[in-house]
C-alpha cells in the first residue's frame, strides 16, 4: 500500500508549471467558468498567451485530477462548470512565483542588471 504523498512530494512533481497551467491555476484564485480563464489571460498578457479551448479543457482536467483544482456548485442559471483552486493548488502557484522570482534574480544577476 502507497503512503499518501505530502504537500512537499505533490509541489515537486508538479513543477515546474507550463506556462498555460500556471495561468489557469493562478487565475481560479476565484471561481470562474473555462471561458472566463480564457478572456482574463488573453487580457492579462495582452494576447501573448491565448488557450485554446484543446489546451483548456485539457489542462482543467489533468490540474483537477492532481487535485489543484475542483469544480464549484453553480446557482443552476449557468450551465457552465465553476473551478477554483484547491489549497493544495494555491501552494503549487505560491511556490512557483517564488521559483519563477529566483530565476528572473538570478538572470538579472547574471546579466549585470
């Protein structure tokens, strides 16, 4: 019988993010629906970034079958699923804004900047 994996053992084998996952975890800080991670990254990064519905759907569901994400009762006049972060997926996000902030240092530093 597997033991269960610890926050520590969960963050590490989740991370690094791509940069689609981290967008759409970061962003279901609040419940929202698949389109509305769409509209508020593309608005974000000023279109740099845009999920296709593929990249989406798909990143939902592998972030919600890892367990840093779930689905959200709606008040039944939206069809749409809701998802939010799970703690465990706001600890993933948290951990790797700090991962993310290390390497912008450590390349400014090496550039001289």
């Amino acid at each position: 019988m597997n033991k269960p994996k610890s926050a520590k053992e969960i963050i590490r084998s989740v991370t690094p993010l791509t940069e689609a996952s981290f967008y759409i975890l970061s962003a279901l800080s609040t419940p929202m629906h698949g389109y509305g991670v769409m509209q508020l990254v593309s608005e974000m990064t000023h279109n740099r970034v845009e999920l296709g519905p593929g990249t989406l759907y798909g990143a939902l569901t592998n972030l919600q079958a890892l367990g840093l994400i779930e689905t959200v009762a709606s008040d039944g006049s939206d069809r749409r699923k809701l998802y939010r972060q799970t703690p465990m997926g706001r600890s993933v996000v948290e951990k790797e804004i700090d991962r993310l902030e290390e390497v912008t240092r450590h390349g400014r530093l090496l550039l001289g900047l």
